[in-house]
C-alpha cells in the first residue's frame, strides 16, 4: 500500500514494534515516534542561524485549510519572561524558555483543527533540528491571550511553542507514556467493537498514536472501511477539565491528523484530508472530523 521515495543516506535504528519496510524518510518517521514534551531549559539562547532557521519555518508548512491565514510571531528570551510568561499566569510551569513562537489561525474554516494541522508540523521540524520544544496550552484563555501578546481579535490558537536547549536535570516528558492501545481507538468497517489494525497499516498508525493531546486525553478514535481510514473525536472528554477547554478536542485532531500526514510523506505519499467527505455510521458521542483516502 505505501510506496516509493528516496532513501535517507544515513541509517536510523527503530525500538519500535512496526513493519518498517514501506518507510523510506526515516529521520522524520524517527521525530514522530521520538519527540518529548520539555518544560526546563538552558538559560542560553540558541545560535542565530539556528534561529534564522526555525523564522523561515512557517514558509514551508502545510496548511490543512489553504484559504485560512496562518502566522507565526517569534519571541526571544526578554519578550518570553515578560509577554508569554504573563500571559500565562499560574499555568507557565516551565524554567529559563529562551524562545517561544506563537501560532495563529485568522480564519473561519475550522481554524482549530488547522492550527492543530500546521502548527504539529513545526513541533515536528524543531525535533528533527535537535532542539526541545512544549506546548503550553491556551484555550479557554485565548481572549486574555490575545490582548496580552497583541494579536488580532480573530486570531484563533490553541498554545504557546517554547523551545530551546534542554535542561539535561529532567523536565522531559515521553509521549509515550500512558498511550492508549491500538486496540482501544481503532475500529474495522463498523464501531461495533475496537480491533487490531492492519499490518500495512502499523506504521501509519502507531504515529497517530504518539501524537500529542492537551493532558493526553487522546480524543481520537478512528475507523478504517478500506481504502478510507475515518478520523472522529470525543464529543465531551473529562480529561479537559472545563466546557471552556473543550475545544481543545479540534487543535487535538488537528494534531493526529498532522502525525499522519507526516508518516505518510515519510512513507513517500502525498496525504489529502477531506474534511467534507461522507462519515459512515457511528455514536453520538464521537464527531466526524475528516477522511482521508489510502489505497497505493
């Protein structure tokens, strides 16, 4: 089913438990499966041409919604402890973040579930240059965000990017940590019960299961009637803590869908999301994100 690309030149070793025949970019698929949340840094800041770097990031993303307009503010080690820091009051637990980068979605198109899309795939690239990275997230306070760090009134995010050099006395947090089987979030053709994915189909879906999730609540379930493979998320997850931060089930399914896509290219394929296409049958509590088709 997943074929072709170039080969990458240098070998990459894999602990994972998945068929990696069919995955020829290794050193991305390896920043999927590998990256950790870090709340503790050196005080430093990083060179200026790694900075120069990570500025013209957002050029190269891919947007999930084109017509929506997404970008990027950069801020450096003074404008972090007195904008992002106030910004988050009693929820900026993170020590000594040299750099910050501030997403934003002005749009009417599902901008949640695009700034998720795109905004992963910048967490992704910071990864494959080496350099630590954590959400801290901010719906429910995007309002009081918004004025304090200056964006537009309909500039829509779901957190804060801080990164840096990472302090090497803890701080990081695998992703790995408390996943949700394969089992408990995929289901085959109907929702009459959870099953095993497709052996093709591993690769693909152990790096939706190290996607991201605001307090790792993993709203995501998804069903595969071949060749289509359904996105759904939780309507009300308790993980969330509030109605405010529920929305947060949008930047979360922006962000498994980016994973996805990532393994996808990694894989040598050019992914498209249909977030118009048809849902088969399924609960009430779950709603249909996207679709996206995977036949050769």
């Amino acid at each position: 089913m997943l074929t072709g690309h170039r080969p990458q030149s240098v070998p990459i070793q894999f602990p994972y438990n998945v068929s990696m025949t069919t995955i020829h970019d290794r050193s991305l698929y390896d920043a999927l499966m590998q990256r950790t949340s870090v709340r503790r840094y050196q005080q430093e800041p990083l060179p200026p041409d790694t900075l120069e770097r990570i500025r013209e990031l957002p050029a190269s993303i891919e947007p999930l919604i084109p017509e929506n307009d997404y970008r990027v503010v950069f801020r450096d080690k003074m404008r972090v402890d007195r904008d992002v820091v106030r910004a988050f009051g009693a929820y900026g637990i993170f020590v000594n973040p040299p750099h910050a980068l501030i997403p934003y979605v002005a749009g009417s198109a599902n901008p949640l579930v695009d700034w998720g899309y795109r905004t992963q795939q910048l967490m992704i690239a910071l990864t494959r240059y080496g350099i630590a990275s954590c959400y801290i997230g901010v719906v429910g306070r995007q309002h009081d965000v918004r004025q304090q760090l200056d964006l537009p009134a309909n500039a829509q995010l779901g957190a804060i990017l801080i990164f840096g050099n990472p302090l090497r006395s803890g701080g990081e947090s695998p992703l790995h940590r408390n996943r949700l089987p394969l089992r408990d979030i995929f289901f085959l053709r109907s929702f009459d019960q959870p099953d095993d994915p497709p052996e093709d189909l591993l690769p693909i879906m152990k790096a939706a299961q190290a996607a991201p999730s605001a307090v790792n609540t993993q709203p995501w379930r998804f069903l595969w009637s071949e060749p289509i493979l359904h996105l759904f998320i939780k309507r009300r997850n308790p993980g969330y803590l509030s109605r405010a931060t529920q929305p947060y089930r949008y930047t979360d399914g922006g962000i498994v869908m980016a994973n996805i896509s990532l393994a996808l290219r990694a894989a040598g394929l050019t992914p498209a999301w249909d977030l118009n296409a048809p849902a088969p049958p399924y609960p009430g509590s779950l709603e249909h994100i996207a679709s996206i088709h995977l036949s050769g």
